[in-house]
C-alpha cells in the first residue's frame, strides 16, 4: 500500500548543508539576508538576476546598502525600516525596486529580523520575486474595464446559451437595468426579436463571419422598444462561444431617416407634379430624372436623353443655339459650383421638343446640395402674342397710311380728272370744228389721246381712294369669270397655262362689275409680269365664313360669309420689303412709266381700293422664287339670282327739243357739258352749285325732262340733290 500522506520529515532522505547551500542557491524567487545597517551578507542567483547582475558576486559588490539604493520609492523603504525595527515581519509587500540600470520593476516581498544565535547579532532575512508583468497586466485590465464601463456604446458579453455575462454602464443606463439584474438575465429577455431558436442560427451564423452587424429593438425594464444597431463579435474562451455586442440607440436616426424619407417623398411628389417641365441633373451631367409636365411638354425622356449634353443636343437639334447654350450652361454651372450660388442666370431659349414642334421657354437652373434643378418656363404662347399684336399693329398701320394716301390722291384726282374733262371735252369740240384734212386735228388728237391716258390713270387713283362712281349689280362671281376669262387668256400669253377652279357653291356679290374686271386685269398683268418665262396662273373662287376669334387675329376683316376670289401664280413672289409697299399708289417695281413692260403702281392700289369700296378683305401671300396668291374676300349677297349687267348704249341720242337741268361745281366743265348738250340740240339750264339747281327747278317747274349732276359737290352730294329735286318734281 502506498502512503496516502505526505512523507513526515524523519523521513526525509538527510540533506547535507551544503545540499541546503545549493537549493538556497538556486530558487526560483530571490533569497538574500543582511545586516540592519543595508549591507548583504548572502543573496542569490535569481536576486541578481531580478536586479539586473551578471551574478550574485557583483550585486554583492556593487550595492553598498540595500535600504537606499534598491527602494524606488523612499516611503516604501521607511515602513519597511520601521515595521523591522519594530520586530514585525512583512508579508508580499508590493512594491518598486531599482535594477543595476536604474529601470524600476514591481516585487513582491517578504522579510524578517533573526537572532543569529552563534554571535547574537541581528540579521534580515528576505524573498523576492519580480511581479512586473501581473502588475502590468492587472492595470491593462483595469484600463479595459474603465474604458468598456465609459464606452457610449452599450457592451454586453453573452455566452453562447444567451445568458448575459457582463453589461457596462451605458447598457444598465439605457435598458433601465442594475448590472447585477442584468447579469441574471438572458438577452431574450431583453430582445423581443431572438427566440432561442432564432439565437441558435444567429450564433452558427457568427461562428462562419465572425462579425455580424444588424439592427434589432431592446425593451427597457419599464416596457419601452427602442431600435438598436448591434455589432455582434464571435470569441471563444475556454471552450465557450461567447459574444461580445456592442449596440446602440437608433430612435434619433430613425426619426430622422423618416423625416428624410417623407420630405424625399414630398420632394418627389412635388417634383412630378410641378406644372412646369422639370429635369433633375446630378452634378456630372446626368439627367436623372424627369417629371410628367416635362414628358408632357417636351417629351423627351431619360432614356431618350441620359446626359444633359445629348438633352441640349436633342432640345437644339437644329438650332445655332446648341453650341452656346451648352457651352454657356456649363460654365455658369462650373462658376455657380466654385463660388457656392445656387442659382445659375435664366436663359431664354427656343427648345425642339419630341413632337418636332419648338418651344419658346426660358431655362432656370437651381443648385441644391447635390443636386441640380432645371426648369423650363414656356412663354411660347406669349412670345406668340407678342408676335401677333406686333403683326396686327403693322396691318394697322398699312392700312391707316393707306387711307391717307387715299385721302390726299383722292382729293388731287378729283379735281385733275375735272380739268382733264374740260381738256377732252374741248378737245373733242374742236375736233368737230376741223375737217379730216385739217393739219391741226392730228395734233388736236394727240392731246385727246394724252388726255384719255391721263384720265385712264387718275381714274385709277379715284378707284383707289373709293371715289369712283359704281353702279353695283347682284350677279354670280363664277359667271362674271367665266365671262372675262378669254380676254385675261389672250392678256397674259400663251406661254402661260391659265387654270379656274371655281368653287362648288354659287358665289353671289353685289358690286359694279366694271369693278371686279378691272381687279382681275390689274392682279393677272402682275402675275403675267412675275412669270419670266413659262408657267401658271391660277382663279379659284370659294365661298367663305369668317367668325370672331379668326378677325380677332387679322385686322380689318369682320365677321360674316365672303366670297374668295384668289389669284395665284408661280411667278418670283416678292420678299418683305416688296409686299409691305404694293397696295401703296405708284410704288412699282417695274420702272415708272407708260410704255410697255413699265409700271404706273396704279394696278394693286386700284384693287386695294376696290376691295375696300366694297366692304371687302385683301390678303396677300408670296414667298421670292415660290409664287405669290391674291386672296380677296368680298361679301357675299343674300340675294339668290344675279341680275345681267346693264345694258350700255354706245349712241347718244339727239334732242326732240328736251331741256335737260346740269349740275357741276366746276365752272370749266359745266361750260362744256352745257356746249356738248347744245351741240346734241338739247336747251339746258345750267346750275354751279345744288342750291342753285333747287332754285332753277322752282323756276322752272314743267319745264325740266332730265337732270345731270356732278356726284361730288361741296354742299351736297349728287344723289341727295337728286332726291331734294325729286321732292318738288315727283313725276
Ligand atoms: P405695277 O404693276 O405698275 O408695278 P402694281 O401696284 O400693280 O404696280 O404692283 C406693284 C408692285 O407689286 C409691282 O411692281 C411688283 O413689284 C409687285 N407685284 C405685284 N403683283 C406681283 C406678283 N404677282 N408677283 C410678284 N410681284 C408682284
């Protein structure tokens, strides 16, 4: 049987004293006596070694007193003294020693005061051993713990059946634990979102990534939730799987994604349905988004347009604006990012949109944080009115100089045409008096030919002013056309192909007809002229209706049925400059003159005037090289059947002893109406004004057949003297 207690010491195998010498000598801690006075009367190897000596001889021989040169701290050497000096042993006193290289080092030790009873004298007798490194360690330790209980952080250590292990300061602060409650709970407990099971997969997945992060809720103790973000760490100590968490409170960051989140939706909501085309730009070009006025608008999408370059490219296809708005765009853009303005100068533009249509918009740029806002303001509609009210405000003031030009040729040609009258007429008379062989009838007839053509001409200028005197007849336009078409056909030449269209319904007028053939004459000779070669004019007819909102849009034109008379040609057309001129009396562009192939810029007036006579429109369209078309609409008579022109008697009848009543203001042409009658054998009573006719009816009352006046005169017109003198002679 082997002994079960430990061997008894007379049964130690005897050891000699120089056996015990060796073990001294050789101890894993630090041995050493001394005397009271400091000075070392053994120590051994591990001692020398502890202090930094090569061997116990030169640690004997360097330290010449133990008390001072080997304490780190005097106080510690003090209560050591004192305590020795009182005969009290001192037991694992820890403290800081001073090596051979003068490094300090923590020990632990122990000493006491002996008898030595050969001599009697008194002696020290101590351990040491070096406890550096567990000081050290137990500080790191120290350190840890004083950092993981400050931590902001919550900390916990949970073992891997989800017991909680450790739980720092901030942990019991948030979750309203003490530790020690805290350390008896499970983290279900405090994770509504783990179930053992759940905790189970959570832990194998740990173990494969070795760090988790995820966010879950805690419950406090008093019942509240709050999302956490966890970083959750695998460690393995001592066979156990442990984990150490660290979480924090997320409530504030939530609320504040949340917040982010409903005012992006707002944003966004915004954004889409803003009225006005929006795009929304990163800060290196791409377009990233469009909202719906934009794809309604401008139609261009960002899958048709992913940068904002090819969206300029898109948007100024065809426009010298490209390069200079993108250019401009982009160094605004560059500017406003480098000195921090979120605004970038408003640009006007013209944007083709998807539809092929352009739009007139001014772009607005706005910089936010990182984003970049372009708005597209539309003013289309308002540049077109602008453009509208600008047109109008020209046809206005066309038609105003016109009538002034009216006005004043009107008034001239009035009084020329009389003198004219009075030239033919003695002309003629004195025709009469010479005989054919007469040699100054051929130069009598040279005048009354100069005169005629004058007269032609200032005709003219009273058609433009509307004082031409008419005899207006209901008829149907298609068959006055028809009517005139072979004289317009031999007019402009075989060269040119002359086409009618008349229109299908009748298209009856009420005006002189001498009137509409002298506006088809004078619109086909212009589109012979403009014809240099071979080519085509085209009569069409139509009836029309104009309602309020087109005559809002076109001056002069009122509201009603028309007919349209269009003359077009295929001619060299006129630029600008030409068409805003044509309808001006003797504008030409032909040379003045009478001769063939001249112009007298009588022509246009002359149907100008006409067509205003008649309570008509004229509108004029011609591009140089396309052609030019004559648009007159003229308004239409309710009247069913057209009447036939009157019949013109070419003879004058000679006088069965009438006395026919003359009316002229005039003194020279009354002189020669009266002599024209006479030589006819008529008596006549002449009158120089109307009131003087009034009387010279009263006077002669019975005597009176016929009565010839003057339209125009300074105290009434013609036809109202007509009905005054029709009041006292009703037969
Ligand atoms: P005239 O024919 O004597 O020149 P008008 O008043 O008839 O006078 O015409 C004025 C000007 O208008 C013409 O000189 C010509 O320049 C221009 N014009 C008129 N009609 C046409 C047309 N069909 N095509 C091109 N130019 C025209």
């Amino acid at each position: 049987m082997q002994e079960k207690h430990p061997p008894k010491p007379s049964d130690l195998p005897s050891l000699t004293p120089q056996d015990y010498q060796d073990m001294l000598m050789n101890a894993p801690v630090g041995v050493f006596s001394s005397t009271p006075e400091g000075c070392f009367l053994y120590l051994n190897v591990a001692l020398a070694e502890i202090f930094g000596y090569a061997s116990p001889q030169e640690m004997m021989a360097s330290v010449k007193n133990v008390a001072k040169d080997l304490y780190a701290d005097s106080k510690d050497r003090k209560k050591v003294l004192r305590l020795l000096e009182e005969n009290k042993a001192v037991r694992n006193h820890e403290c800081r020693f001073v090596r051979k290289n003068n490094t300090t080092f923590w020990a632990s030790y122990s000493v006491r005061a002996v008898h030595n009873e050969k001599d009697g004298k008194l002696y020290y007798q101590g351990f040491l051993s070096d406890i550096t490194e567990r000081i050290l360690e137990k500080e790191a330790l120290l350190r840890t713990q004083f950092a993981m209980d400050r931590a902001p952080d919550n900390i916990l250590w949970i073992n891997s059946a989800g017991h909680i292990v450790y739980a720092n300061h901030s942990s019991c602060n948030s979750l309203g634990y003490s530790r020690d409650e805290l350390l008896s709970m499970k983290i279900f407990d405090i994770d509504p979102e783990f179930s053992p099971n759940q905790w189970e997969q959570h832990k194998e997945k740990r173990r494969r990534v070795g760090t988790m992060a995820f966010e879950s809720r805690h419950i406090t103790k008093d019942g509240r939730i709050f999302p956490v973000e966890i970083r959750s760490n695998h460690f393995e100590y001592n066979g156990d799987e442990l984990s150490l968490t660290f979480d924090r409170d997320i409530t504030e960051r939530k609320r504040t994604e949340q917040a982010l989140r409903e005012s992006e939706t707002r944003f966004r909501q915004l954004f889409k349905m803003a009225p006005t085309p929006m795009a929304h730009v990163s800060k290196d070009g791409r377009v990233l988004d469009v909202n719906d006025a934009f794809l309604d608008i401008i139609g261009y999408s960002t899958d048709d347009a992913p940068t904002l370059e090819q969206a300029w490219q898109l948007s100024f296809e065809d426009s010298d604006q490209k390069e200079i708005m993108s250019t401009k765009w982009q160094n605004e853009l560059e500017r406003a990012l480098a000195e921090n303005d979120d605004q970038i100068e408003a640009m006007e533009c013209p944007v083709r949109c998807k539809d092929g249509n352009e739009r007139r918009m001014i772009i607005s740029t706005r910089v936010i944080e990182d984003r970049i806002i372009l708005s597209f303001f539309d003013i289309t509609a308002h540049h077109q009115a602008e453009a509208e009210r600008k047109r109008l405000q020209e046809q206005l003031h066309q038609s105003q100089k016109l009538e002034a030009v009216g006005v004043l040729a009107g008034g001239v040609a009035h009084d020329f045409n009389n003198m004219l009258g009075t030239i033919m007429g003695y002309a003629e008379l004195a025709i009469n008096d010479t005989g054919p062989a007469d040699p100054v009838r051929g130069k009598i007839e040279a005048i009354l030919d100069a005169a005629r053509r004058s007269a032609s001409l200032t005709r003219q200028l009273l058609a433009f002013a509307r004082k031409q005197t008419i005899e207006p007849v209901v008829f149907d336009l298609n068959t006055a056309v028809e009517g005139i078409m072979e004289m317009i056909r031999r007019l402009i030449g075989e060269h040119i192909e002359l086409a009618w269209l008349p229109g299908d319904t009748p298209c009856t007028i009420c005006m002189d007809p001498v009137q509409l053939d002298q506006i088809l004459v004078n619109l086909c000779v212009n589109a012979r002229d403009a014809i240099a070669d071979i080519g085509r004019i085209t009569i069409e007819t139509n009836a029309v209706s104009f309602d309020a909102d087109y005559c809002q849009t076109h001056a002069e034109f009122l509201p009603g049925d028309y007919v349209l008379l269009a003359v077009s040609d295929n001619g060299c057309g006129m630029a600008n400059e030409t068409l805003s001129n044509i309808f001006e009396p003797f504008f030409t562009t032909k040379g003045m003159g009478m001769g063939m192939g001249m112009g007298t810029g009588m022509g246009l007036s002359t149907v100008y005037g006409i067509v205003r006579q008649n309570q008509g429109f004229i509108n004029v369209y011609s591009e140089p090289e396309k052609g030019t078309t004559f648009r007159i609409y003229l308004p239409r008579s309710a009247a069913d059947s057209a009447e036939a022109k009157p019949q013109r008697t070419e003879t004058i009848r000679k006088s069965r002893g009438e006395t026919i009543l003359i009316v002229e203001d005039e003194p020279m042409l009354l002189e020669l109406g009266m002599m024209m009658l006479q030589q006819l054998g008529y008596s006549v009573i002449a009158a120089a004004t109307p009131h003087e006719a009034i009387q010279a009816v009263r006077e002669n009352a019975g005597e009176i057949q016929l009565f010839i006046t003057d339209v125009v005169m300074p105290e009434m017109t013609g036809r109202d003297l007509a009905e005054r003198l029709q009041e006292i002679r009703p037969d």
